[in-house]
C-alpha cells in the first residue's frame, strides 16, 4: 500500500515497530522517485502514536488520510487465548485504530477532508476455527468504522474498510505452510489467493476522488469467500 500511494503521488509515512522495516520501504520509494519518511511507532501506545504523526505533519503540514493496517496474528482454540495475547490484540487492532483516528483528526485540514481506511476481514462476518480473539477484533473494527463514518463525515472525513482474503504476506506465513494455502485456494470462489497488489489497489481507490461519496463501507477484496458464507 505504501508503494502504491507512493506510486501516485503521496508523501507517505511508513510506520512499524522495527525502524529498519520501514527504512527499507522509504528506500525502495525513493529509489522510485517517491517521497516518504520512516517513523518507528507501537501503535497501541496512544502517545507513541501522536508523537510520530505530528513529526510526520511537521515535515509534510498536514495529515491526508491514514491506514490502520497493524495487528498481531494468532490463531488458537480459545481456551489457550491468554491474557496477554487478548490485551496484545485488542491494544493494537481495536485502539490503535482509535488513536489513528485520532491522529489524523489532530492534523488534517478540513477544508480539504480527510480519510480513514481500517483493515476488517471476513473473520468479522463469517466463523472460522481458532480465531476466535482475531475476530473479536476484526468485528469491532467493522464496527467502527461505521461507527466513525457516521460521526466524522459531518466533519469532512471518509471512514471506510477493507477487509482482505488470503494473502501469503510473510506475516501471515508464519502461521500458515504452503498446503494450508493450496486449501484455501479451493475454497476462495475465484480460486486464487489474494495479492498484496488487490489491497493496495483497494486502499488507492477508497483515498482517491473516485471514492468521494464512499463512506462506512466494508470493502471486502477478498475472491468472494465473505459472500459464499
């Protein structure tokens, strides 16, 4: 999403627990011809957030839009979900997401509007096994943002969702061996996994003009597994 947005001419903040994650992002931007800056941030910390978005308005002068992407993934039967694993999940996907909106709301102008995109999934509207802390989380970030569209909008603020299928990220490999995507491919009606690019594409369109009067929607690109249920 970032050399995406880069791509089309955004400044772009990259921001990830790992400083040198996100330098070796802003490097490959810049080798293209593209303008971002890297910030290492935990987003579950409310002022590590705020800090590392007013150094990034400072350098730019506002904030446009952001993507509340972070999330920790694990996958268990509920009863082995511990206590810090749900404080962990819930800290980063369901406040960290508030604190982005935060985030922007502190540094946008609002004569020219701005734009949130949360990151849902199917796991919000659909049971899978196992992931009973992940969809917790994802369902309360559907809700939010619709939630937020209606509140923000007034205010010139666009709050929408997408929300993936299966991508083979490294991140979500970690959980998953290549056989365990070979069997989700079969049941993804467009019988293919998703690509980083379908995302990125996604997260363009919901921050361009084209998507001016989108808001509260859950944009799930994800092959059609949330529709087949």
């Amino acid at each position: 999403m970032a050399l995406k947005l880069a791509a089309c001419g955004a400044t772009v903040g990259v921001s990830d627990l790992v400083l040198t994650e996100c330098e070796s992002v802003v490097a490959e931007i810049r080798d293209q011809g593209g303008s971002a800056h890297a910030f290492a941030v935990d987003v579950a910390v409310r002022k590590l957030f705020m800090a590392g978005a007013a150094t990034f308005a400072a350098k730019c002068g506002r904030i446009d839009a952001i993507i509340n992407n972070a999330m920790l993934l694990k996958h268990e039967p509920v009863e082995q979900i511990s206590d810090e694993t749900l404080t962990r999940m819930t800290a980063i996907g369901i406040n960290g997401s508030i604190w982005g909106a935060q985030a922007l709301l502190a540094h946008y102008d609002e004569s020219r509007g701005g734009a949130i995109i949360n990151m849902a999934s199917a796991a919000a509207v659909k049971g899978f096994p196992d992931t009973a802390a992940y969809s917790a989380v994802k369902g309360a970030i559907a809700a939010l943002t619709r939630t937020l569209a209606a509140e923000l909008g007034p205010r010139n603020v666009r709050v929408n969702a997408i929300a993936p299928g299966s991508v083979p990220t490294p991140g979500a490999m970690g959980l998953n061996d290549s056989a365990e995507y070979e069997r989700r491919k079969r049941t993804i009606p467009l019988r293919r996994l998703g690509r980083e690019q379908d995302n990125a594409d996604a997260c363009a369109f919901l921050l361009s003009e084209q998507a001016s009067f989108i808001n509260g929607e859950i944009l799930h690109v994800d092959g059609g597994i949330a529709a087949a249920g």
